[in-house]
C-alpha cells in the first residue's frame, strides 16, 4: 500500500520572523491519520518550522539542494547544511527549471545527491501546455523522468523513498488543473517508465503525487485515482484552512487505502 503524501512547497514566502507561526496553524488543522504531511518553506526558515512542529508529526523538506557536497559555489546550499533540518527535498520544480536553468541532467546529480545524503527526494515533472496540444505530454514528462533517474539502481532509488509529484507547467499558479483522468493517465505512464529504467517494485511503490492549483475544493478529483497518491501543493498551502480540508480529503483516501490493504492480508495475519 502505498502512502498518502501531501507536501506543501511554500516557494518564495514566509519569514523566520512569521513562518514558525504558520506551521502551528497549519498543523493544527491537519490532524489527521494515515497521512505524510510535509512542509517546505524557504531555507531561512526550515528551522522556525521544524521547531514549531517538533512534536506534530509534520516532516520538513527543502525546496531544493546543491548536486555538489561542498565547494566555490557562491549562494549554494548543499545537503550537509540541510542535516538536522530537513528531511526532504524538492527537485527539478518547474521554476527551478524556468528560472535557473535546471535541466534533467542537473536534477539527476541532485538526485543522486539527496540520495546519498538521505534526503527523501520529491522529484517534479511535467509538461509545458504546447506540448499537451500537440499531444506528446506522456512523452515529455516519460523523457523527464528517464533523465532525472539516468543510472540510479532501483533499490537505491526503492530505498531513498523516490517520490515522482507530476505538476503540469500550465496548472502551477493558473487556477487550472488537469482533469484527474489525464493525471492519473500520466501517473500509469509515469509507472510504466519507471518499470523499465527501474524495476517492477519501484514503479509500484513510488508515490506519484498531483501538482498544479491544487485546493481542498478540487483535491478529490485527484485522491479519487487509485494511482495519485496525494499532491504537491503551492498557493493554497499557505492557508491553514485550505490545508485542512486538504488533508482531510487525503486522509479519506489513507483509510480507504488501509482497508484494502488489511482486508487483502492472509486471514490470522501470519508473518
Ligand atoms: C507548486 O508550487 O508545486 C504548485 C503546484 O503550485 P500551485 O499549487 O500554486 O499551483
């Protein structure tokens, strides 16, 4: 069974000064069971969220990391600063890749980095609109994460806890989402590829979450599709209310999950 994952990327906002205030909120109203949730504010202020939710059960993560361990890389981060910090980590977002250049191949050797760091690493894919048009959005992003996984072993990536979150470029900030059928479709062929460069095990235990737009209104268009295993979400995770109904929905589908899960196990539960 795989688990129910929601993941707030808080992009450029927040302070140290206001964000620790805001986790609280966040957590507060997101008590519920059976789901990941994690928070990923801006690097000056993953220590303010990781005191505020020390005890809430709330992970954290980096919206991004250096792919070299050390050296003259002026206003870099790298995963050693990141320990005692965060857990997680963002990669290969599509503004990353707008704004900084970050290509497939550069997000491969951050991969490979969170990875050997133990980073769990949350790595973005996704199509620009023209490419939906034409018809090759399955192609683009299948092209995608065949770059960013380029020779990186299964059980590496099986044991680093790779997460795919698919994020259509033309549905981050918009307003407009994808239809939960088209995300689910790229979610089987988001598995489909990672079968081939991987293994059947990883392609079945990798999270793939949705991302673009996503509010606590449209969430269970998505949560709904056995094969999108929660949401990476931007605008609306700075809303503690919007947050809740959020992870209130994602906790439907936890336990939904659960009893599959429990009713599919041999009667008596032997080991
Ligand atoms: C994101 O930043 O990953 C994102 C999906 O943003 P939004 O939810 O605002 O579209």
């Amino acid at each position: 069974m795989r688990p129910v994952v929601i993941a707030a990327n808080w992009k450029m906002h927040t302070t140290p000064a206001d964000a620790g205030e805001l986790a609280v909120a966040i957590a507060g109203a997101t008590r519920q069971p059976g789901v990941i949730r994690v928070i990923c504010p801006p690097y000056l202020s993953l220590d303010a969220v990781r005191r505020a939710v020390a005890d809430e059960g709330i992970e954290v993560g980096a919206q991004n990391v250096h792919h070299e361990a050390s050296g003259a890389f002026t206003g870099e981060v790298s995963a050693a600063m990141l320990a005692g910090l965060a857990t997680w980590v963002i990669l290969g977002h599509s503004e990353r890749r707008r704004d900084a250049g970050e290509t497939d191949a550069l997000v491969n050797r951050k991969l490979a980095r969170a990875l050997a760091s133990g980073l769990r690493p949350i790595v973005c894919v996704g199509e620009q609109l023209a490419d939906r048009d034409a018809g090759t959005a399955e192609a683009v992003v299948a092209d995608q994460v065949r770059g960013c996984l380029a020779g990186l072993d299964a059980e590496t990536l099986l044991a680093g806890g790779l997460v795919i979150a698919y994020e259509p470029v033309w549905a981050i900030g918009t307003g407009r989402t994808a239809s939960g059928a088209d995300a689910a479709a790229m979610s089987a062929a988001i598995r489909s590829v990672l079968a081939q460069v991987g293994s059947p095990a990883l392609a079945e235990a990798t999270p793939v979450l949705y991302g673009g737009s996503v509010t606590a209104a449209n969430v269970g268009e998505f949560l709904i599709e056995p094969s999108i295993d929660g949401a990476l979400v931007g605008g609306a995770s700075l809303k503690p209310d919007e947050m809740a109904g959020i992870v209130a929905r994602a906790a439907v589908t936890a336990t939904a999950r659960a009893v599959v899960d429990a009713a599919s196990r041999p009667a008596g539960g032997g080991a």
